[in-house]
C-alpha cells in the first residue's frame, strides 16, 4: 500500500512511501524526479488544485465555499497520478469568516 499513515520511529515519522515496494518506488522517482508528493490546503484564492504529485485542497469553506477531501486511492501504483475521482465536497452551510473576523453564529 503506498498511501497510508506514517509510522513512529526514532527519528520521528517514517514516510509511508518509504515502506511502499522497491518496485512502487522507482517508479515514482522515474515519474516525478523523486517519491515525494505534497498535500496542502490554506490556500483558498487558489482553489482546489489538482497536479501531479499535488493535491491543494482549500476551497474556501469557511468563506461560503465548499469542504474538499481527497480519499486517495491505494489500488493505484500512483495514488496521485491523474484523472483522480477521489474528491469529495460538500456546501458550506453558511459563511463562517470574513475580512473582520470569524462570525459568530
């Protein structure tokens, strides 16, 4: 399984690509120069982005967007290769935040 939860270890966490199999692992360096994605969000002027090797998911919920979840999909030798149908969104019910502050409620 190349995506999965990181590992304690001495040295903190361990990378969960650094367990994948060899094989899964050359040929992400061969894909991307290396066997590191990213995953971001606090972004929201971008958006959802959507690249290979990146996944931003800010969408701006707390300004009356949308919540994003990416569920990557671990069958895939590249869990972030594209297309990706593993997005999920939901309507923000209201707008939580705006140049002055939060909102209370």
């Amino acid at each position: 399984m190349v995506v999965a939860r990181p590992e304690p270890t001495r040295r903190g966490l361990a990378s969960p690509l650094g367990q994948a199999r060899p094989r899964v692992r050359r040929r992400l360096r061969t894909l991307r120069g290396h066997e590191y994605a990213v995953v971001y969000g606090h972004f929201a002027i971008q958006g959802l982005h959507v690249a290979p090797g990146l996944r931003g998911l800010d969408t701006g919920c707390v300004h009356q967007g949308r919540l994003t979840a990416w569920l990557p999909d671990a069958t895939r030798a590249d869990p972030f290769a594209l297309p990706d149908a593993g997005f999920w969104q939901a309507e923000a019910q209201r707008r939580y935040y705006d140049e002055g502050g939060p909102i209370r409620a």
